[in-house]
C-alpha cells in the first residue's frame, strides 16, 4: 500500500492504521477485486475470508450481564434477617 500524508497504510512492520484508513480500505478491497485490479494471493484470500467472518459473528454474550438486564443473578444484597 502507499503512503498518505507521509503515515503508511499498511505492509510488514508499520504500526496499527488508524481507524479511517481502515474503513477507506476495507471499502476499497471489494471494489478493487471486483473490477480485476487486485489479485489476492490464495494465502491473502483466505486470510480475509477468516477475518471477515469473525468481524461479523455475533459478539459473545457476558453472562452476568445478560443475567442483571433479565433480572436474575446477582443484584443488591438482600437485606439481613434479624437473629
């Protein structure tokens, strides 16, 4: 990938991209395949497919959580019985 603002938008040993570069390409992909301009190679490929099947799972449920919004499991102590 090239360079934006002297900042790297991707390759081997470049930090994290901030997140508008990474909506800007993921959008971009696509459209680049779809058209025959991009390539992937099969390890490339698949590495995405893997990755955009976990970005678009369902997020894994906190089951205290869960349990509060029903209203079961743990809340505020019940008050204590006199002896």
């Amino acid at each position: 990938m090239t360079e934006r603002h002297g900042v790297p938008v991707g390759g081997t040993g470049s930090g994290p991209l901030p997140a508008r570069a990474l909506a800007r390409e993921s959008a971009r992909a696509p459209r680049l395949v779809a058209a025959g301009q991009w390539r992937p190679a099969p390890a490339d490929a698949e590495a995405a497919v893997a990755v955009l099947g976990r970005l678009t799972a369902a997020l894994p449920v906190r089951r205290a959580a869960a349990a509060r919004t029903r209203g079961h499991g743990p809340g505020p102590a019940a008050p204590a019985h006199p002896a």
